[in-house]
C-alpha cells in the first residue's frame, strides 16, 4: 500500500515554452540539494569542469541564513568565498512557489538552462507529512519551473531503491523504462516519493516538459574529499561494525558508488542528446558485496569478526543504549524483521540494465569493479565516523 494519497503524485495542466532543448554543457543551471552529499558533488564537478553559473536553491535555518549554508558548502569544497558562478536562491522545497516572490521566480525561470534537482528530505523512516511537502509537493514546484521561461530540462535524481517494489520481485532483469504501476513493498516513505516522483516527472514529460529520470544507486564518501554519509545505510552499517569490532554475516550485495562519480555521470550524460524523457540507470560499477567492504575495512586495521546478523543486531540494540552513533542503524535494521537490512530484497539480486544510457552516451566507460585504492578510502572515511563515538 502506498503510504501517500493518490493525489500525492498528480500534476496540474502545464504549459511549458516551444523550442528544442540542447545538451547540456555549459550554461546556467538550477541545483537543489547544494548542502546535501549528491548536491555538494555536483555542485563541485559543476564549478571545476565547467563554465557554468549555478544557482543554489538553499533553505536558511535557525542556525543559518541561506548563504552562511551556500559559504560552508563552497569552504568545504576549497572554492574562494564569495564564488561569482554559484549564486544562492534563498528559498524551500516545501513551501509554495519554493519560497520564491512572484518576480523572483519568474526571473530565475527565464535565466536558467537546466534544474538539476536532488534536494530532497532523506530520511528513510521520517514523519509522511514533511516527506510530501518536501519531496513531491517539492517537485511540482520544481516542474511548475521547469515549464516556466525559457524551455529547459529537469533531471531529477531518483533511487534504484525503487525497485524493491513487489512488482519487480519476480524479474530478473529490468530496463531503463518508467516504472511499474503499483509501489506496493515500498515500505520506507522516502523510498515512496522516488517512485511518487518518478510519477510525476513522466507526467511533465508528457505534457512537454524535457525530462531525465536519474536512478541513483546507494552513495560512498567522496573519493578525494571524503564526507560520511549520515543518511547512507551502508555507511552507518560499517561504521557501527567498526565501532562494536563485529560485523553481521550478510548476503548483500549492491549496486554502490562514489558520490563524485556519480556526480561525473550525470554531468556527462546530461551532455548529450537525450530524449523528451529519458531513464538512467548510473552504475559505474558491478555490484559490491557486503564480504568485500568487510575485507577492505579488515586490511585497513580494524579486526572485524563475522557473527551472524541476529546476534550481530542485539549486540548493536544494546550498546546503542549509550552509544548514540549507533542508534540510527539500529532504528533501520529494527525495521527488518530479518534483521540482515534486506539483504533478500530485489536490489541485490536484480541486473539493472544501462545499455539505453550507454547508447546514448557511448564515451562512458565500461562497468567495472571498483578497485582497492578507491574502496580504501571510501572505508577510511567510514571509519572516520566510527572513531568519533
């Protein structure tokens, strides 16, 4: 059952602007995200490779204005402060009209070339009400934009998680089409809205809006400028592991990937010919077994001993008593009654086919398996984390 109501995922009529929309190369763009481990990625790859003027849609908080957030993003990436191609666009996601005045929307609608919209509440169990508006109320203001000004493409990041929905459970191969029909097994309403999402991008494709439909799969830390993921299941797994010295004996098996070159795939695919609406399935590399993560964590130091998951869980139940760093996985794992964070879930068996990605974009190159060096550091970072509990 869908955790959201029909009218959730609907789209009003649209009446985007006439006129072919080129790939992508340079150009101004509209980034949401920009504070976000995706965002942030993409934010760097679009200031050091290419000319372009990105605009940062950014929500100030009570800690922060809009730019403080926009200033610590760009120290963090080594950019000089003030930036003069990336500019921020104080506003919000879940708030009409994304925060923005009547004349500012409509300025920034004319100026921009592509929305690159990955900002997103990302919480894997949160409260149903903020996912909504943020999400995919978010994004029918983001695709109210996008058909708004100059024509212009929406890429819009979305999860291979969506494939653990029932109606995949029997397939062993699935293809860079639009979704099945029913979210049914979807139990996570973050996971939800990518597939609500996905819904209403192929809605605006329908009514001519360009659209690109990113399927992400599950993030490692930067390779050069390594960030935890707080949010990454994987990440807070090893992390916990590292932290208690044992690790659950799992079967799993997924599709992973630096977050920056994630971040090159989608610049790069972005850059060439595309159609009205297109579907991307950005694997870089072969699935990574959990067993490999354990061995790479093993030869960085750390004495990690297999145990089974269940015994594995209550250890990490207990000790989450007065270890706060462990009490986010514990919360994920809880809602497993497996406890082996789905690893018999339709991702880790699946074949995501990218052969439509890859005739559209031939110079990307062939999927391969990550190698030791990369895999080091992404576990460096983990263990990072793990050392501040």
């Amino acid at each position: 059952m869908t955790l959201f109501p029909a009218d959730a995922f609907g789209l009003d009529p649209l009446s985007p602007p006439a006129g072919e929309v080129a790939p992508w190369r340079d150009g101004e763009v509209l980034l949401t995200g920009a504070a976000g481990l995706l965002g942030s990625a993409l934010l760097e790859r679009l200031l050091n490779l290419t000319n372009a003027t990105v605009h940062c849609l950014v929500r100030p908080t009570a800690e922060a204005t809009a730019e403080h957030r926009l200033r610590d993003v760009l120290e963090g990436l080594g950019r000089a402060v003030p930036d003069d191609r990336c500019r921020v666009v104080e506003g919000d996601l879940a708030a009409p009209r994304l925060g923005l005045d009547a004349e500012s929307h409509a300025r920034l609608a004319d100026r921009i070339d592509l929305i690159l919209h990955v900002g997103a509440k990302v919480a894997w169990w949160g409260d149903v009400s903020e996912i909504r508006a943020t999400n995919l109320d978010g994004l029918r203001s983001i695709v109210e934009l996008a058909a708004t000004g100059r024509p212009k493409r929406l890429a819009f990041g979305s999860s291979v998680a969506v494939f653990n929905a029932d109606a995949y459970r029997d397939r062993d191969v699935v293809f860079e089409t639009a979704l099945a029909d029913d979210s049914r097994g979807l139990r996570s309403p973050y996971v939800q809205s990518k597939w609500g999402g996905e819904r209403i991008c192929g809605a605006a494709a329908g009514q001519g809006v360009p659209t690109s439909i990113l399927r992400v799969p599950y993030l490692l830390p930067h390779s050069q400028r390594p960030r935890f993921n707080a949010n990454g299941a994987v990440d807070l797994l090893l992390a916990a592991s590292i932290g208690i010295g044992t690790a659950p004996d799992l079967s799993l098996r997924l599709p992973l990937c630096p977050v920056d070159v994630c971040a090159d795939w989608t610049l790069g695919i972005l850059g060439h010919p595309l159609p009205s609406c297109s579907f991307h399935h950005l694997l870089p590399y072969e699935n990574l077994s959990w067993a490999t993560l354990v061995e790479v964590a093993r030869r960085e130091g750390h004495a990690l001993e297999m145990v089974p998951a269940a015994d594995w869980f209550e250890s990490a139940r207990e000790a989450s008593r007065t270890r706060r760093e462990l009490r986010s996985i514990v919360t994920l794992m809880s809602r497993d009654p497996t406890r082996t964070l789905w690893s018999n879930s339709n991702i880790c068996r699946l074949d995501l086919d990218d052969s439509e990605t890859r005739s559209q974009c031939p110079d990307l190159r062939p999927r391969g398996t990550m190698d030791a060096a990369l895999l080091g550091t992404c576990v460096r970072a983990i263990a990072g984390f793990a050392g501040r509990g």
